[in-house]
C-alpha cells in the first residue's frame, strides 16, 4: 500500500464532511473519478473510503 500524504485544504473539508478529525488522518488515495478518497489512520493504519 502507497504511504499516506498530508491532505490538502480541500481534502480536509471532505474528511470533516465524512466525521471525521482531519488531522489524524492521511490521504492514501485521491480517486477523482469515482469522487472517492482512500484515507490512513495516522496512528493505528485503519483505512477508509469517503465519499467526495
């Protein structure tokens, strides 16, 4: 699996949008076509699909 980047301010409002606390997660995955981000858990490695 790809190694997780800091998410951009854009990404952020996306994760925020799906519940979650942006700063403790990654942006594995940025999928524009599916309108999809996969996401890291900074500290345990749970991944998530959210929806964009």
């Amino acid at each position: 699996m790809k190694h997780g980047r800091r998410p951009t301010r854009a990404q952020k409002d996306i994760i925020k949008q799906n519940g979650l606390n942006p700063n403790n997660w990654l942006v594995s995955k940025n999928l524009q076509h599916e309108r999809r981000l996969i996401i890291v858990h900074r500290y345990t490695g749970t991944v998530r699909k959210c929806l964009a």
